[in-house]
C-alpha cells in the first residue's frame, strides 16, 4: 500500500479539503493496537500522522484519538515505505462535523480554510 512521493504530491493537489499543520500528539487505536503518534497535519476529511513505530496488523482502520480535541474514526488512506512510519487517514465522520471541531482548535484564520 506505500507510495511514492511523487505520487503523495500528485495527490495533494486533488486534495477537496486544505490542510493545516500542526505538531499534537495523538493516539491511533485498532483492533489488534495502540500506536503512539504526532499529528502533522488535519483538515476536514483526514490527517498525517507520524506514528512511534509502524502499525502491524492488517487492519486498517481505527481511532484518532487527540487530546483536547476529541477521538476521530478513520481509516489508513496510504502509507509511507516501511522504515518511514508515516500515515495518511480518512475521518470517516462527515467532514463538516470534523470542522466544527477543528474550529474551536485551530487559529480563526486556519480554521475558515478547513470547512
């Protein structure tokens, strides 16, 4: 499932929803574990994480959980190749309620791009 930068970067650009750095920590829980994480950036339909170590089951989906800001469903979207432990995931809850959340956290400037 890994891809190539040039494709990550031929994916922002089909991007429907900006993103907006940021550096919070975070929890993805699956099934089968629980991975310690930065979150690198956010918008209304996702986010990149960087994850402590690389998630070893097959199962794809789970929950974000970020402090302060709640606990997001989402699936794993791409990943990066192995060794890199970076992760892009799909909130699976309608993107204008994740902007409502994402409002009241993020800079009113940043926040007005995300919904």
């Amino acid at each position: 499932m890994a891809l190539r930068q040039d494709d990550l970067n031929d994916f922002s650009e089909q991007r429907k929803f900006p993103r907006t750095g940021v550096a919070w920590p975070g929890t993805l829980e699956t099934d089968a574990e629980t991975v310690e994480c930065k979150v690198l950036n956010l918008s209304a339909n996702g986010a990149k994480l960087e994850l402590e170590a690389p998630l070893t089951g097959n199962n794809w989906a789970g929950t974000l959980t970020i402090p302060s800001l709640g606990a997001f469903k989402a699936k794993v979207a791409w990943s990066t190749p192995k060794g890199a432990n970076e992760i892009g995931l799909t909130f699976q809850d309608p993107p204008a309620a994740v902007a409502l959340f994402l409002a009241d956290a993020l800079p009113k400037a940043r926040a007005a791009s995300v919904a």
